[in-house]
C-alpha cells in the first residue's frame, strides 16, 4: 500500500544532542545537514521510525532533523524541506512518495535517499539492496556517493526502475505477492490479470520509427536492465502472445524467470515513446498502478535526480 502526497501541519522532532561519539560522514560528498522524511502510516516503516531515525542520526557527525509526513499537507512538507538548506533529504515513506521527492528534487536538488519503506519497494531495492532501512542508512551516511539516477516520465509521472503499459501490466503484483510468499495473494493477482489478458493491444512508437502493436510495453530504466550497460535510453520491451498458450508461457516467465528468453517478447532501446489505444491504458510504474490516457508520450530521463547510494548501486531488482 502506497501512501498518498496530500498536505499537514509539519510536525518536526528535535535533533539529539546526547550523542558523545559521533562516526564521520562519507568523504565523497559536503553533507552537513540531513533531513529525515519519515511516514509512520507507511506499510513499511512502523510507529517507531522516527525515534529509531532520530537515535541512528544522533551517531554522526551532521545536523540532522526528522519530519513527519501526516495528514493532507504532506506535498507543501516536502516542498519545504527540498527548498530549505538539506545536503540530503531521506525518504522513509511509502514507494509513491519516495518516487514523488526523488520528482520534485530533480537533478539540481538535494541529493535523496529513497529508505525501503513501502510495499514493493522497486527503487530502494535496487539502489541498496536490502529491506533493511537502517542498514542501508548507515551504510550512505558512512561511504555512499553522490549519482545520477536516470529513469522516464510519462502524463507526469516519473519512473525510475520499470513501467509496464498494457492489459499485462496486473501481471506485476502477481510476481511480488509470489516472492513474497504469499500464494494465495499471488493466485487471485494472477486470476484477475488472466481475465484482462486479451482487452485490447495497444500502439506504440520508439524514437519516431514505425508504428507497431502489442500486448503490452515494459519500459527498464538502465540501473536495474540487464541488457543495457549505459544510459542510452530506456530499454523497451513489446509483449506480443499470439493466443492463449502463448499469454499462460509468457505469465509464467514472467512469474518465475528472465521473461526475455521468451519468443514472444523483442527489446530495443528508446528515448522517447508514443503511446495510444482505444482506451485508458492500464500501468505498472515502479510498482505502483496507475491508469494513463489512451494517447501518452514517454520520455527518457538521463539524470533524473542526484542518489546517495553505494557505488556501483545495489540493482538488486534487476530484469
């Protein structure tokens, strides 16, 4: 469950000074200040998040404060906190607001550090590699460097690992309720995708060369592609199951192994993507769903935003 950017009286906890020994900051970025964005309400974080946020940042050597997320005025929070004066801005939030302070803070912002603190956690994943917020915490405060993570933006919705256009999209939650154990979750995911398996293809366009049709578009950043080693663009993936047995192959790869192998689906990068269909076109971004309308246009982000992470990034989710 992804929480929502509404807007809040600011709540703020004081930064303790009870620390005596405090461990230096890594060497390879000028950060004094850090500011700790942390939503209790989020699936992953829990009502002691930001007292266990305030005594970790006690330990080092920076100016640190730790923000409450609550209510409806959460988006007017952020804004605050990423036009004030923080060297870095932590996230320990659901996955939508991570990706949306990673959005507002852009190339020329603070450096981010979006903490697994949602549901399917996409990007903290592949930037640290662990479910374990303290652990990757610790480990940028202490050695992470400063980089440019790239990514997409299509109708105004940035993405930074996977987007996934088309009916298949329902596939996604399928995937993550089966790695996460739960089976039965996994079962009705894939029962609801299969009913919507065939609803209509969608066109496409890569980089203004022909118009071409498919099942259903995924789009990988270059951070977590396995088939691109520089961030040329995104790598583009079209779906295309000719009948059902072709859809219950390529739903299996795509439960259970490197979907690429499958016949049914061709990869080629891209910068820019034109999208259209009869109607709204159902959508993965970085795990989140969303409805986009029937014409879209998706743009490659080269540097879409400055990450603390450990150098080379964690990609732990890569596909």
């Amino acid at each position: 469950m992804t929480d929502t950017l509404g807007a809040p009286p600011e709540k703020q906890l004081p930064e303790d000074s009870g620390a005596t020994e405090r461990r230096p900051m890594t060497c390879h970025a000028p950060i004094k200040r850090v500011v700790v964005l942390v939503n209790p309400m989020s699936g992953g974080v829990g009502a002691n998040a930001a007292a266990e946020a305030q005594d970790l940042m006690a330990g080092f050597a920076c100016e640190s404060e730790v923000v409450l997320l609550e209510g409806e005025d959460m988006a007017r929070t952020i804004d605050k906190v990423l036009s004030g004066d923080a060297d870095l801005v932590v996230v320990l939030a659901g996955d939508g607001t991570a990706r949306a302070v990673a959005a507002r803070a852009g190339p020329d912002g603070p450096l981010v550090a979006p903490l697994p603190g949602g549901t399917m956690n996409m990007l903290p994943k592949a930037l640290y590699g662990t479910t374990d917020w303290k652990k990757a915490l610790s480990v940028i405060l202490e050695d992470g460097e400063p980089q440019y993570v790239s990514g997409g933006e299509v109708d105004g919705n940035a993405f930074y690992c996977a987007a996934i256009l088309g009916a298949p999209a329902l596939w996604a939650p399928a995937r993550e309720a089966l790695r996460g154990g739960k089976l039965k979750l996994a079962m009705t995911h894939a029962r609801r995708a299969w009913r919507r398996a065939f609803s209509g293809r969608i066109r496409f366009d890569l980089d203004g060369g022909p118009h071409q049709r498919a099942e259903a578009l995924v789009l990988i950043s270059p951070m977590i592609s396995r088939a691109l080693e520089e961030p040329v663009g995104l790598e583009a993936a079209a779906m295309n199951p000719h009948d059902a047995s072709d859809a219950f192959r390529l739903a299996a790869h795509a439960l259970f192994d490197d979907w690429r192998h499958d016949p049914a689906v061709k990869t080629k990068p891209a910068r820019r993507i034109r999208v259209s269909a009869r109607s709204r076109v159902p959508a993965v971004l970085d795990g989140e769903p969303i409805l986009l309308p029937a014409d879209s246009t998706v743009k490659f982000l080269p540097k879409a935003f400055r990450a603390l992470a450990p150098r080379p990034p964690a990609a732990e989710d890569t596909v």
